[in-house]
C-alpha cells in the first residue's frame, strides 16, 4: 500500500530511541514514509490501523512483547 503522498509506508517499533531515530533517518533517506512507535501497545495498534507495509519489530518491548504483537496481527489477519 502507498501512503497518500505516494510513499511505501514502513513502522519502527523500537523502545530504544537512538536506534529507532537512526533507522528513521537512513529510511526517510531512501525515501520511505516512517512511523514510530516505542512499546508493544502503540505498535500493534498503528500496525492494525491500516496504511503499513512493512513492520521493524523489537522483540523486547515494554507493554507487549514483539512476539504477542506478530501473534495478534495474525489473529487479526494483518496484511503487513
């Protein structure tokens, strides 16, 4: 899916914010629209929301794991 300004859209889920913001610099560099999100929660939620087309997942997140979030987005069918 193509965001509405016609970028591939990719969402970071990262509790470490140095690492989070590297990889959202070299990403937007090579010209993708980046989200973040810093724990479990808040990623799944952004991932479910639509517009997502690729996840960066952290498997040691506060809130939920990465684990529990790839679980639940295949539960719910997530295309991403």
């Amino acid at each position: 899916m193509v965001s509405p300004n016609g970028k591939k859209r990719i969402l970071i889920v990262e509790d470490d914010e140095s690492i989070s913001l590297g990889l959202r610099m070299n990403l937007e560099a090579e010209g993708y629209e980046v989200q973040l999100a810093a724990d479990g929660e808040d990623g799944l939620a952004l991932a479910t929301g639509g517009g997502t087309d690729l996840v960066i997942l952290d498997v040691m997140l506060p809130k939920m794991n990465g684990f529990e979030v790839v679980r639940q987005l295949r539960a719910k069918q997530a295309t991403v």
